[in-house]
C-alpha cells in the first residue's frame, strides 16, 4: 500500500475520533456541573446535568459504534492513534460520569438523615 492511501485510510477515523473526543468531554462537563449542583443541594439541577451528561456519552458511543460495525462487517482501518485515544477517553469519562451519579445519590442520602 502506497503512503499516499495509508494517510487516506488512517484520516478517514480522525473525524469520528474527533466526534468521541467533542461528546465525551461534553460529557465530562455536565458530570462535573452535577457534582458543583449536589454541593449546592440543588438535586434537580444535578440530575439535569448528569442526563445531559449520559445523552453526550451515548452520542460519543455512538459514533464509536459505527466504526466497530464497519469493521465486524468486513471494512479495514489502520491503526489511528487518535482513535485509540478517543476510545481510552470515552471509556473513562464513561466511568466518570456512572460514578458522579452515584456521588449524587449519595449526597442526597447523607443530607436526608
């Protein structure tokens, strides 16, 4: 394979990591909006923020998503380091945001007793 199509191919993944990038950081944000909105006993606000926060993850896995079915049906990639590190940092912002709505709940319990 020439470098010329190699670069094609590999650039054809930026865009969609780029994509995981934007919405999981998004995601990121409003997890830590729920937090600073829990601090502030604000429990409606922060569970408004942690929807927006799940709606932005499911938007980054979605386009995740895309390019695994691509590849389980027969399409080939090379390897896009950008794409790896958008996948590393969905996965964590994806654990992030399940255990900031744990935080939440929990804060409510602790101010209710």
């Amino acid at each position: 394979m020439e470098e010329k199509d190699l670069l094609e191919e590999e650039n054809e993944l930026i865009p969609v990591a780029m994509q995981i990038i934007l919405h999981a950081g998004n995601g990121r944000t409003k997890a830590q909006e729920a937090i600073k909105c829990a601090k502030a006993q604000d429990f409606e606000a922060a569970r408004s923020a942690l929807k927006e926060a799940k709606d932005n993850i499911v938007l980054a896995h979605r386009s995740q998503t895309a390019v695994i079915q691509n590849e389980a049906a027969g399409k080939s990639y090379q390897p896009c380091l950008l794409f790896t590190h958008a996948q590393d940092h969905l996965m964590t912002i994806t654990s992030e945001v399940n255990m900031t709505r744990d935080l939440v709940d929990m804060y409510e319990l602790v101010l209710q007793k």
